[in-house]
C-alpha cells in the first residue's frame, strides 16, 4: 500500500452550492433524526454512533456540534478507514422549509471539488497514450490563441490543470457566471492580460482549467461527461454521480442552493453558469458516490484506479 495512506481518513462533504455565480454554504434548521449510519467492520456493529471506536466517536460528535452550531440546512460526511466505508452520516434536509431529508444518495453539486475528478481522468489518458500531460495545448485546439504569443505556444495541459498558465486569475470567470458557452469564452482568451511565462506563477482558474473537456473530446471522440462515466463514475460504482446540469423534476433529491438573508438562509433557484465549466465545477455526486471516490484516491481500488494514476496526480 502507498506510503501516503493514513489509517483513519475522514471526509467531510457539506452542502457547497453554486447560485448566481456565488459559492453558499447551505444553513438552517437541523434533523437529528435524518443522522445515519453504515457499518462495515467487524467491529461496528450498531447503528448508533456511540458504538464507534473512539476517534470517529468523536468526529461524529464534533461534527454534529458545528452542524447545529451554524444552522446547516443539509449536510453529508462520511468515515473511511482501511478501505473499508466505517461511517456515513447525514443532516438536515434538501430545502429549507421543506420536509425531504438528506440522505446517502443526496445529489450535492461539487463545484471545485470536481477538479480532482479532472486530474485523475487526465492521468488515466496519459496512462492510455491518449494525450501526455506535456502536450502543448494548441496542438490540440486548433485556433489556440493567447495574448502573449509565448504562452500560446508553450502553455501545456499540465499548466492548465496545475493553475500554472501566467494568466491573471480567475480569468472570465465573470463570463461563467453570466452563463457563456465555454467554447465562446475560451475565443476570448487572447483579451485577457498575462503576468508571467507558463509554469512560473500559480494563478487560479475554471476557464483554462475547464480547456481539458474540448482537449479529452477530441483526443478520444468521447465527450467529457461520458468520460467520466466511462472511466471514474461506473467503475467505481459511483452510481448517482453525473456531470452537468440535473433535471431536478426527474431526480428530485438534490440539496438547493441557499443564500444568507440575515436572519435564515432562503432557498434560489438553481443557477447552471458553472455547469458550462464541467472540468472546473460541473460534478454531481452523493455521499455514497464520495466514500467510494476517497477509498480510490487512497489506493484502496488499485484495479480501477492505480498506482500509475495516483502517482501522476500526487
């Protein structure tokens, strides 16, 4: 096993919404009875979390205690230890005001948490001889065009993905939230002022991040949610996840975004600007989904996600 494995490793997975192009914590009224639990060891044998060893007994009291604290509308975590799913527990429900509760196939939109998601699918198709991380990125989008004429041409997939292109950061992210096709942002990418060579300086972006979907779609034929299916979500039986938007009238259990009014956190439409980002912010997934997904980013399903992988994203 990977020297980098710890033995406990908790994850904490809140209700993260986008709306309006804003990241909101979803707060509110708590439902002790909507807490959860799943044994898989030997050793835990009851639901109640006073049966768990004392570290994790801890954790679920702790995280109980902020859940309360801070008026979480909803809310998700879950306990790995030993490649083995020790705990899950949920909170709270999907809207505030409303009575359907969070549970372990909740739907939280993931936002920059999908970032990861992108990272390891790369290192999958660099390992497949798709595309090396190394590739210069006009060399797969033809018409590639940056206002420095060095940074077209050296900017590589590896910059993109490690926030390292010497764009300004955050570059149009204004666009995202106004809802643009990433396609016609990416057009304007040559308005948009450099700081430094590509690999110099990290600079934070979701528009240059995001170039991986139209780079992986045309490397294999396959667009990028399919992808993601294909080669993260179904292997590793990550059953509810998705990328993109979600029809909420067809897949009702989903956590809403919520604002802060002042006095309470009021519920908002869902807002789809970052869903144009898929590599960047567009991953959906549930508690059950992320249990599965951390086992793998620590090793624990080395058939489906190796060493190799692992090992280039580290």
């Amino acid at each position: 096993m990977r020297e980098r494995l710890i033995k406990v490793t908790v994850l904490v997975f809140l209700v993260i919404l986008f709306s309006a192009g804003t990241i909101f914590v979803s707060r509110g009224t708590k439902s002790p009875e909507s807490m959860t639990a799943q044994a898989r060891t030997p050793e835990i044998v009851e639901e109640d979390p006073l049966y768990l060893s004392r570290p994790f007994r801890e954790f679920v009291r702790f995280m109980e205690q902020e859940l309360d604290s801070s008026r979480t509308v909803g809310a998700a975590y879950t306990i790995v230890q030993g490649g083995e799913v020790v705990y899950t527990g949920t909170y709270g429900v999907l809207e505030n005001g409303k009575q359907a509760k969070v549970d372990e196939h909740t739907l939280f939109r993931l936002a920059s948490v999908s970032k990861g998601f992108a990272g390891v699918l790369a290192s999958m198709l660099e390992q497949e001889g798709v595309l090396s991380l190394n590739d210069r990125v006009a060399e797969h989008y033809p018409g590639f065009l940056l206002k420095d004429s060095v940074n077209t041409v050296d900017l590589t997939i590896r910059n993109l993905l490690s926030h390292t292109s010497g764009l300004v950061p955050y570059a149009f992210d204004n666009l995202v939230e106004a809802d643009q096709d990433l396609y016609t942002i990416i057009d304007r990418l040559d308005e948009v002022d450099i700081s430094a060579p590509p690999g110099e300086l990290y600079g934070y972006q979701n528009v240059l991040f995001s170039m991986l979907d139209p780079i992986a779609k045309k490397a294999t034929g396959t667009p990028y949610q399919v992808l993601l299916e294909q080669k993260i979500f179904g292997p590793l039986g990550m059953t509810d996840a998705s990328a993109g938007p979600v029809d909420m009238n067809r897949f009702p259990n989903m956590a809403r975004p919520h604002v802060n009014t002042g006095s309470d956190y009021a519920p908002l439409q869902q807002h789809n600007g970052y869903y144009n980002v898929l590599p960047a912010a567009g991953v959906n997934a549930s508690i059950s989904d992320m249990a599965q997904w951390l086992l793998a980013l620590l090793g624990h399903k080395p058939e489906q996600m190796p060493d190799t992988v692992l090992a280039n994203i580290s």
